[in-house]
C-alpha cells in the first residue's frame, strides 16, 4: 500500500501500467516450499524491475525511457533533467497520431499542472551477446511430478510529482514504487494462498479525504468486498476515516479521467457548469459519482412514461457507485417486478409503459437496495421555495440525488443554490427526458444554442407560451425538456439536458398535489 501526495494545482500525476509475467516450478505441494518458490519468484520480479531491461514508453507520444540506465531517454531531446511536465508536451494528438509525425514535438505553452501522465511498463527481451556463453542451448530431460504456475501481473503504479521535479527523479520514484507494489502483491499472494491454487492480485487506486490522497491497495482477484471485511475495517481505522461511508470498495476505485467508462453512460456531467451567482447564496451539489441515465437507453423506448423510472436508475447508480449495494442498477422490468413482488402492482404490470411515481420509488428503493427515503409533500408549487433549507441540509449530510414528481412528470435535483438571507434559491436539474446520444460534445454544441436563442427571445414566444401550457409534450425532443422561461427569464447554463433554473420556473411546472422526494441513505456498515 503507498500514500501518494493529494493532487493539486501544482503536480502532475504518473501512472505506468503494463503486464509482468509470473512463471514458477512448484516440484511439491507442501506449503513451506510453495511460499519459498512463490516468493523467490517476486524477488526475481523486482531484480527484473530494477534492471536496465526495464522500460517506461509514453502512451500516444515517441519518448521511450530506459530509467535504470541513468534514466536513458530517446529522443534525445528530453533531456532526464528536465521537468516532469515537459513529457506532456510529447503527447500526440489524434490528428497528430494519423499523420505519422511521431517525431516531432508538440509545441505548447500551457501549464500541465493536474494532468495525468500514462506510461506503459515494458520489459527487452533481447540483451546484448555474452561470448564466453555457449551459443547452443543445452537441454535436459527430467521425469518429475510438478506443479508450473502460469499467471499475468497487472501492474499499475501512481506518484504525484510537482510539475518542477526532473524526469530522472519522477522515474526512479516509479521504479519504486513497481518493487514496493511487487512486495505488496508477494504478501497479499501469501495470505490468500490455498494450496498450489494462487489468487491473483489486483491493484486499486483509491482517492481519500485530504490530506491523504491517492492511495494503492492490492486485493486478491476472485475475493468479495464481503471476504475482505476485516482488511478494509483495518484500512478504515489506520486513515482515521468513519464507518458509515464505504472508501475502499472496489467500487470506489478511482476512475482516471482520461478512462472511459464501459458501459458508456455518462458520469456527473454538472461538473463542466458555473454555478449562478446569488446574492449571499451558497452551492450545495450532490456528492460523489453518478451515471446520467434519460429516455430511450438501453435499447428501451420509454419516451413519454419512463421520466420516473430513469431518475431513479441515477439515483441507484449513486449507491453503487458510492460502493453502498453490489447489485447493478435495476432495468425497467426489474423495478416493475419489485414492485409486483410488494404487492403494490399486479402482475401484468411487469412489461408495460405504465409510469411511476415517486412513491413507487420509494418502494423499489427500499425493496431491491434496502435504502430508507423520505417523501416531502408540496401541496402547490409556490411553496417549493421554503424547502431551501431541508435540500441545503441534504445535499450537506446525505450527498444523494433527490427525485421531485409532479403530475406524471419526474426529474432529478442534483443541487442548490440557496440564499439562507432572502430564502431565495436556485436548483440543479438534471432531466431524464434527453432522448439523444451520449456524445457530450455533441450534446452540447446542440442545446447551448437552442437555449440561448430563448434567452434572446429569439424563438416565437406563443410557442414557448402554448408548450409550457402543455407540460407533456416537448419543445424540442431530442435536445431537451425545457422549462418555462417567459415569465421569470432565469439565470440558466445548459449543459446535456441539465439546467440552473430559479425557484419560479420550477414552481411553474408542480402540479397540486405534487410529490417531493428526497432520499436519505441508511447507516453504512462495511
């Protein structure tokens, strides 16, 4: 386990990864001489790291560093006394990429503080000819009973340098770093050892509260979070962090921006908006990480009924995400299948565009993740605006994504800008009635125009007047759901089919009776 500096401003992270292969002999079964061979094994691994056939080559660039031969680099313009952020500047673009101009540096004059710097772990396989060695092979046949144990390590290792140090310095600390991670694996091999069967070891990368940062922690591949109950209450006490927040489940391993996620939903897209000014306000913003999850995913068209049932697959995907529950986040027929297996729907609801609202979801809630919510009734929309308080006081202590249901429509309030002065407040949305594509880019450069031309008042207003009369049809249906703006002409940033918007427009669009619901995490224990 190694304790990185937490990122900042002024250092640049390192990160090496590549495949190490680990090969042994196990000639008996006893446990003594599997640890002797397992462990023999490792040392040759780190004398095999440490030697001069170890080598860093940067990912999409041309630099290529041989650190244990004085830290050798080719091209020979990166001089090894250079600063670290001068590898950044090697990094080739896509474009640069299809070109073939691999030997040419990137000019650029920007600062790399903060930037993730991905090399790849290789080892020669070639050395230089020994004369004095045989230039035949010999082989030997042996008759034996043995044991050959064939298995890949996946390194992966981390150091946060300050954008000042030397290349020289920042790859001696990784060639560390590899051999520390090497012991790491030989301990956590050892302990999970059955027999002449060896657990595979992972390496993880955990991002703690300040000041302890990035932290690495090897697992056994194969082992449950469950099975490991006591290593990670060990790693909670040490870090002085508490029991009621998971850290270092698997599912809290951090995500390295440069990574895209597999399963192609896109995660916090708030992050990349302004918050709005308000006089005396403060931001309040959900915590932690969730998936944007709208229409028409998932090969599922549910436009027009599943609103509901998409704020709160977010609200799921926050909890798995946090590491609270294991199971994925529940698909259209399982929420309907919950809910038939309470008693709260019959039978022929599963497989139907029936929609929910929010006490339904609250009963799947509780059913499929075991997590307690609490409904807040607002009788009219002029009244949202006295819950100012109660979201600020979520959003500071529970951190999750609350789900608001009015009528038969659903969206999915992911923060606050609350004015504790004037009562005034302003709120995040995020609006699971986008039915377009993933690409953020592409998203963006769509809706930003759009709203600002009603910004403008550019588009017809009796359009907009007679579609915010109509609160089920869309405006524009591939962009977004839109709120009402003639009226207030709120301060708004777009971003995907997420919006700033003030407390008149969100109280336009609550129908009497409306439901407001905020959801409350149980008390975590590992």
């Amino acid at each position: 386990m190694v304790v990185h500096t937490y990122p900042s401003n002024s250092s640049i992270i390192l990160r090496v990864k590549g495949p190490l292969d680990f090969k042994c002999l196990l000639e008996k079964t006893d446990g003594l001489h599997i640890q002797n061979v397992i462990s023999k094994t490792f040392e040759a691994l780190c004398s095999d790291v440490k030697s001069e056939s170890c080598v860093f080559a940067l990912c999409n660039g041309p630099v290529v560093i041989w650190p244990n031969k004085n830290v050798h680099i080719s091209p020979e313009d990166v001089p090894p006394n250079a600063p670290c952020e001068e590898l950044s500047q090697w990094i080739l673009t896509n474009e640069q990429e299809s070109t073939g101009k691999r030997s040419t540096k990137k000019k650029s004059k920007k600062s790399y503080a903060g930037t993730v710097i991905n090399l790849r772990l290789m080892m020669e396989v070639t050395r230089a000819a020994d004369l004095h060695s045989p230039s035949l092979p010999v082989f030997a046949r042996m008759v034996q009973t043995s044991h050959f144990v064939s298995t890949t390590l996946l390194m992966d290792c981390v150091v946060c340098v300050s954008i000042s140090d030397t290349i020289q310095d920042a790859c001696l600390c990784l060639v560390e770093e590899l051999t520390n991670q090497l012991n790491e694996m030989k301990r956590v091999t050892l302990l999970h050892l059955m027999g002449t069967s060896m657990p595979v070891p992972e390496p993880l990368h955990f991002l703690l509260p300040e000041p302890h940062g990035l932290v690495t922690v090897v697992y056994p591949a194969g082992v449950s979070d469950t099975q490991l109950l006591t290593t990670r209450q060990i790693l909670h006490q040490k870090y002085d962090l508490p029991d009621d927040t998971p850290y270092f489940r698997r599912a809290n391993a951090y995500h390295f921006p440069s990574e895209p996620y597999k399963d192609g939903y896109l995660r916090n897209p708030h992050v990349s908006l302004t918050h709005p000014y308000l006089d005396n306000g403060k931001v309040y913003l959900v915590q932690g990480i969730y998936s944007y999850h709208h229409y028409m995913q998932d090969r599922m068209d549910d436009n027009g009924w599943g609103c509901a049932y998409r704020s709160l697959q977010t609200i799921c995907s926050w909890f798995q995400q946090q590491g609270y529950v294991d199971r994925s986040v529940p698909s259209h027929k399982e929420i309907q299948q919950a809910l038939v297996d309470v008693g709260d729907k019959q039978a022929s609801f599963v497989g139907s565009r029936q929609w929910i609202g929010s006490i339904e979801v609250q009963v799947v809630l509780n059913e499929l993740l075991g997590v307690t919510s609490k409904i807040m009734f607002v009788s009219q929309g002029s009244e949202l605006g006295s819950k100012g308080r109660e979201l600020a006081n979520h959003f500071t202590t529970e951190g999750t994504p609350v789900m608001i249901g009015g009528g038969v429509l659903a969206h999915t309030i992911l923060g606050v800008v609350w004015s504790e002065t004037t009562g005034e407040i302003k709120y995040l949305i995020l609006d699971p009635h986008y039915t377009g594509a993933e690409d953020l880019q592409t998203i963006t450069e769509k809706v930003i125009p759009t709203v600002k031309s009603i910004l403008q008042g550019t588009v017809c207003l009796e359009r907009i007047h007679n579609y915010t009369n109509n609160l089920n049809q869309s405006f524009c249906k591939d962009v977004l759901y839109l709120f009402k703006f003639v009226e207030s002409r709120p301060w708004l940033k777009q971003l995907i089919a997420m919006q700033w918007v003030c407390d008149k427009s969100l109280q336009s669009k609550l129908l009497y009776q409306s439901l407001f619901q905020i959801v409350f995490l149980k008390l975590f224990t590992f």
